[in-house]
C-alpha cells in the first residue's frame, strides 16, 4: 500500500511539476528531490520482500525517476505545450522521448508489421523458456546455473522485443508516432553504435540529457561519455545487485568494458580493420557487449529469479 501511494503521489507530481516550474534550476532540483524520494523509498519499503518483490519495488520507481529527468530538464516552455493528458501518455509509453508528444495523430500502418515482429519475439523467447523448462539435465551445480541463464535470456528477448514491440505497435494502432526502444541492435557496426543509436533508447535518452550534456562543456565529449558508462554501471547495480543481495561491482565492471572498448573503436587504424569487413564489426560489436554479459547478470540474481521454479 505504501508503495501504491508512493507511486501515485510520484506520477501526480510530474503532471504538475513540469506544467508549473519555469527555472531551469528549480527544475532539476525537483527532478532530482523526485528521483531520491521514489528510489530511496522504493529501497526501503522492499528490504523484506523476495526477490521478485524487490525488482518490482525498485524498478519502477527508477522508472518514474527518469521520466521525472526527462520531464523537468527540458524547458518550461516545451513540457507546457504538452498538457495533462499528453504527460499522462508520457508517463505510460516505456521510451523518453518528448517529440512524438509533439506531432499530430494520423495513423501508421506500421502498427502491424510491428505487433508481427513482436508476436515472433514473444514466441522466440518463449520457446528458449521452454527449452530451459524442459531441459533433461539436473537442478544442481552448473547445470542448473546454465537452464537459469537460458530462463533468463527467454525473458530479455521476450520483453526488450516482444512486449516493447507489442506495447509500440498498439500506441501505433492509436495514432501516435512512436519509435522502437530496441534499433535491430545485432546489426551495429561498433560498440558505440550498439548503445548510442541501437540498444535501449528510453536509458540513453535520458542519461544523455541529465549526464552527457551537462558534462560536455567541461571535460570534452569523450570523458562525458565515459562518465554515462559509469553512471550506467552504478544504475544496474541499483536495478540488479541490489534486488539480488550481491554480485556488487561486476555491473560496473561490465560497464568499465565497455568504455575500454569505445576507446579501442577510436585508433585509427583498429577502424579502419574494422571497416573492410561488416561481419568483423559485428563480431566486435557482438564480443564485447554478449560475451561479458555474465558481469551483469551474476549467478546471485539469476539462481534467485529462477532456481526455485525449474522443475
């Protein structure tokens, strides 16, 4: 109940906050204010819940959070013009862009290649379940770390493109002129392509404004760049680590990765090998954001998510 209510006074504040505040300093400070209150009292209230509960608790506050940074980084006179039922949509569409909120409904016949594309995802990742389901091995050891992995990649894949993309094409059906948060990521060419324009565009929306932005000016591009890797690190330790009671640091390891390999994209003539074959980029790309995925996702998180219900 406690949480219920921290969630509705959350979102009730972000269809007024942003219709009213017109400093842009005012503005980031209630965004920030907003974002520790939701996350600090999501922490607290799920200390007793399982695992599952914990997610729960902590995800969606973090959610509203940043589209509170979204919402109250972005000048008065923008978020005006969206009024209370288009923030309304706002707070209920997955991605953070606020432009789509701009454009008049007319309708998108895309709404039903992608609703196909995310019934495919759906049964893919459903078959993978499935199989980790089925699976003729035992429930111990390594063998029942390996089913859980499985378990856990037919969730991502049905989720991040099944529902996302179901979820998009019925905003499509209605009008809306909305984006897919996942861009075909399997087909980046780089690291920075793959997590600058492909995979995950609500997360990179808004750490680009709130982190990349701001430090720019400061410490140059690269760095601020970097210190969104670092941010990003410190955000899955929070979504991750901290609903799984351990495995901290190794998302932020994983992250610190992909800083290395970001760097390693930038001497001239590793791209220039790069660029005389499509498939070694994506080999590249694919190396070094699939294979160090178990510093994300340790066996701490991933035996708890599905160890007790494997048959």
């Amino acid at each position: 109940m406690w949480l219920i209510s921290l969630l509705i006074s959350t979102g009730l504040a972000l269809l007024s906050l942003p219709q009213y505040l017109r400093d842009a300093q005012q503005r980031r400070w209630a965004a920030w204010f907003l974002a520790l209150l939701a996350i600090g009292n999501g922490l607290w209230l799920s200390q007793p819940w399982p695992l599952w509960g914990r997610i729960i608790a902590i995800w969606v506050p973090t959610y509203l959070a940043f589209k509170g940074w979204r919402l109250l980084y972005s000048p008065h006179s923008q978020t005006k013009q969206l009024g209370f039922w288009r923030s309304l949509g706002f707070i209920f569409w997955l991605g953070m862009q606020l432009e789509p909120w701009f454009l008049p409904r007319q309708p998108d016949l895309a709404w039903r290649k992608n609703l196909a594309h995310g019934a495919l995802w759906l049964g893919f990742g459903g078959v993978i379940g499935l199989v980790a389901w089925f699976w003729p091995t035992p429930t111990v050891g390594l063998w029942l770390l390996w089913r859980c992995w499985l378990a856990l990649v037919g969730v991502v894949v049905s989720l991040f493109f099944g529902v996302t993309r179901v979820y998009l094409a019925i905003w499509q059906a209605f009008g809306w002129q909305m984006q897919p948060l996942f861009l075909a990521p399997i087909y980046a060419r780089s690291v920075s392509e793959w997590w600058g324009k492909r995979w995950n565009m609500a997360v990179h929306e808004v750490l680009s404004v709130v982190v990349w932005q701001p430090l720019k000016p400061i410490i140059g591009s690269r760095w601020a760049a970097a210190m969104v890797f670092i941010v990003s690190g410190l955000l899955h330790e929070l979504l991750l680590s901290y609903p799984a009671a351990g495995g901290w640091g190794w998302p932020t390891g994983y992250f610190v990765v992909q800083i290395a390999a970001t760097s390693l994209e930038r001497q001239r003539r590793l791209r220039a090998w790069l660029r005389r074959s499509s498939y070694r980029q994506i080999i590249w790309t694919l190396s070094w954001t699939i294979i160090p995925a178990p510093l994300l996702f340790r066996p701490e998180l991933v035996l708890g998510l599905f160890a007790a219900y494997l048959p």
